[in-house]
C-alpha cells in the first residue's frame, strides 16, 4: 500500500466516508466533521500511522488531502 492509499484509509476511518469521496483535491470545509477536533484526530492518526510529527505551523497549513499527503511525503520520503 502507498502512502496516498493509507492516507485514504485514514480520512474514511477518521470522516466516516467512502474513499471514493476523497482526491487530491479534498479541502476541509468539504466534511461537516473536518472541523478543529477532526483536524486533531485526523493529525493523530497519520502520525501514529506514518511515526513522524507535525509542528503547529504545519498542522495549521494541512488543509486539504494533498498538503497532507505532500506533508507525510517530505517528512518519510516514501510516496
């Protein structure tokens, strides 16, 4: 598995979605529950996931899919 598809996998556990749902493109105000808790949850679960850690800066940048993902790519250099 990609990092990209665990990502997914990650977002439908955390929004309660379907995969299908999510792109690259996914922003936060797409999902009623992506609010400051889901973004605490969500950052949780891909750092446990992915065993890296986000500053507060960028946590507070990581507002679609794709910085997320680029984010987990720039900090394990796996794709």
């Amino acid at each position: 598995m990609n990092t990209e598809e665990k990502l997914k996998e990650i977002f439908v556990t955390t929004f309660n979605t379907q995969s299908d749902k999510i792109t690259l493109q996914t922003r936060q105000n797409e999902f009623e529950n992506w609010d400051s808790l889901g973004q605490l949850r969500l950052i949780m679960a891909v750092e446990e996931a992915f065993g890296v850690s986000f500053d507060i800066d960028e946590i507070a940048s990581m507002t679609t899919f794709e910085r997320i993902l680029n984010k987990i790519i720039q900090k394990t250099g796996k794709k």
